[in-house]
C-alpha cells in the first residue's frame, strides 16, 4: 500500500461526541473496491461501517489521537464505508455495549485499540461470527476464532533509536520516563530506550515512575516534577496522552522524546525526536484483507506483530529537533538498518537485569515473541516494576 502521512487532518470529523458517524454512502455493490458488500458470506463482508474504539480522546497527542488520524486514511481508501468513531470507552463492558452499537449501525469491522479492550473484543466476536472484531496491542491465548485477532508493531525498536538521539543529549545523564503500567510493553520500551541511550552514552541511567494510569495529567504532572528534581534532562514516557509531560519538560527547559503521536509543536525547544504510530497503512491491509473474504486464516486472524525484521513497522520515528546533531541523526539510520539486519536488536546479548544476573546471554537475540513477555529491568534502569 502506497504510504500516506498521520498527519491527516481530521477536521472533517465531528468533535465531542462517543460515537461519531464520518461521512459516506453505504455499500451497494458487492463487487464495487472499497466496500465489504461480499457474497460470500465470510466473517467481516456485507457491512456498510467500520467502527474504531479508543480509551481516550481524540485529541490527547498520542495513542488515540494516532488511531483517530488513522481511520479518516481507512475512510479516504474505502470512500464508500461510514467510519464510526468512539472516544473515551472504558476497558469494561461500556466497550461491548459500544461495539454492539456499531453493529446496529452497519460496521462488520470493529478495532477495539487500547491494551484492555481485549475481553470485550473477545465477547463481541464470539457473539457475532459475521463481524470481525481486531484488538490492538494485547494477545490471545490459544487458537484465535475465526473472525478476531490482534495486532501491534514493535515498539520498542524505535526507543531503542530515541534513546541514542536522548543519550547524547543529556548532560546530566539522568533520563526520565513516565509510564502507565508495568506491562511487557512498557518494560520492554524503557530497557530499550535506557540500552540505546547507553550504546552512545555508558554514563545514562533512566529512572523510572508509574502512573497508574493511561492518562492522569495530576499524575503526569506530579511524577515529571519528581523526575525534575532528580536531575533528569530528558523526558519521555509511555502514557495514552502526553501533552502534561512535554510541557513540564519544554517548561523546564530539558529535552523531551515523544511517544504514540508527533508532538513536536509543544516542544519546540526542546524535542529530538519521537516514537510514534503511523497506523494508517496497516489499517488499510487489514480492511482490505477482511473485505475480500481472506481474514479466517489469514495473518490478521492471529496475534499478528510486525517489526523492522519481518516488515513495515506501523512504529516509526518522528522528526528531529534543532539540537539533534547531523551526526547522530547518521548514526541513528544505521542503527534502524542494523534492528532490521538478522544480527541486530535492542537487547542483543549479553544483557544484564537490575540486579545484575545475566538476562540475555552473550550473542543471543531474543526473538519478538520472547521479548513479548519481558518481564525485568534492564541494568541502567532506576526503579522498580511495583511503582
């Protein structure tokens, strides 16, 4: 598919509601591109909707906002499908009840897009064996049904890269980062972060807080104030919405590296670089694939995971800012070949815990599906996973 840019701007998309309804005349024509009007009675064809769910706002410059750019990219490559948005949908049976709203509505194709959307995603399709029901970032345990699955980039390669740009910026080589959950994503991206940081800077440390929560600005606020005065000169975080930590930083006058969406324009200062999704072309292949009748066992009906090594990582860098040096913007783009390279990853070993014991031994790479599971700090890494 041919690339297009997040930075679609969705102003044709109605503000403040849960559940907005984007544009479009519904399907007539099996046969027409661009619809799921199918014959063939396969999971996720005949509807005339695809409905996207997020945890949090559609403007909250991060994880949802990226979801919510990406659907107007699936609106403008299926122009004959509504597109049915719902914002702020607990990870409880609110996102059933949503979902099935959507059904009624038309959408054989529902993204259930945060962490916890999974149990509801699961009862939906079990319920509905016409729809195809695809979770973003969680896995499945066991065989999949036949019309549901998940999927995710890894994310922890490009915080491997914007560690090197924040290894090299700091001074005081205390980095701090902002997380939600002590989840294998999240763990994985702060050892990734801290071992990029530590390939041009042996002298980092990255110390760590949890929120609690995948957005809590009090909490967002109260724990960059902590990493402040801690000495961090760089912050970067794993949080649903990120604005409250790029300000605090920006207001600090430290570094900051973004994380889900481009922020750049709140830092304009202070950011390097950022860690953020670009959804749209993934979105479009699993459309695609669901419409012409192929998702029951096809690689979307699965916990489908794409990286540097295995294909077009929906995970990318953002652009960098004025104090990135021409240098280390070279040195990063070769790293990003290596990460794709059969010899390269962000925890090749040998890889010490926290503790010290050897987590990775000596030449190893630990294949995604391992590192799916982290659970450990790496050494460099300042906290624990209880907070």
């Amino acid at each position: 598919m041919q690339h297009r840019t997040l930075k679609t701007a969705f102003a044709a998309l109605v503000a403040a509601s849960a559940l907005v309804l984007a544009a479009c005349t519904p399907a007539t024509d099996g046969t027409t591109p661009g619809t799921t009007a199918d014959a063939s009675g396969a999971p996720g064809t005949g509807g005339t909707a695809i409905g996207f769910i997020t945890v949090g706002p559609k403007d909250d410059y991060g994880y949802n906002q990226a979801v919510i750019e990406a659907s107007v990219i699936v609106g403008e490559a299926f122009p004959d499908m509504q597109i049915l948005t719902a914002e702020n949908i607990p990870e409880d049976d609110s996102a059933v009840a949503t979902m099935e709203q959507m059904i009624d509505r038309g959408a054989k194709i529902i993204f259930a897009t945060s962490y916890g959307h999974l149990d509801a995603a699961q009862k939906v399709a079990a319920a509905h064996p016409d729809v195809v029901v695809v979770q973003q970032g969680n896995a499945i345990a066991g065989e999949p049904g036949a019309n549901i699955g998940t999927y995710f980039g890894t994310v922890y390669e490009p915080m491997y890269l914007a560690g090197i740009a924040a290894g090299a910026a700091t001074e005081t080589n205390v980095l701090g980062y902002v997380y939600a959950f002590p989840i294998p994503q999240t763990i994985a991206n702060i050892n990734a972060f801290i071992r990029g940081a530590q390939s041009v800077n042996p002298e980092a440390t990255v110390v760590t807080v949890s929120t609690s929560s995948w957005c809590d600005p009090a909490a967002q606020r109260e724990a960059a104030n902590s990493l402040l005065s801690q000495g961090a000169d760089v912050l970067t975080q794993h949080q649903d919405c990120t604005k409250t930590v790029i300000d605090a930083a920006e207001a600090a006058g430290v570094y900051t590296v973004g994380y889900h969406a481009d922020a750049s324009e709140l830092a304009p200062a202070g950011w390097l670089t950022g860690a953020v999704w670009d959804w749209g072309p993934l979105y479009v292949d699993i459309v695609e694939n669901i419409t012409v009748g192929d998702f029951t066992g096809g690689p979307f009906n699965a916990n489908y995971r794409v990286g540097y090594k295995t294909g077009t990582n929906p995970f990318v860098l953002a652009g960098y800012g004025p104090s990135v040096s021409a240098e280390t913007i070279a040195l990063i783009a070769e790293q990003q070949a290596w990460l794709g390279s059969d010899e390269g990853s962000p925890f090749l070993g040998p890889v010490l815990a926290q503790d010290g014991s050897e987590a990775v031994a000596d030449g190893v790479i630990p294949s995604y599906d391992e590192l799916d599971g982290m659970n450990y700090f790496v050494a460099g890494v300042i906290g624990n996973l209880a907070n």
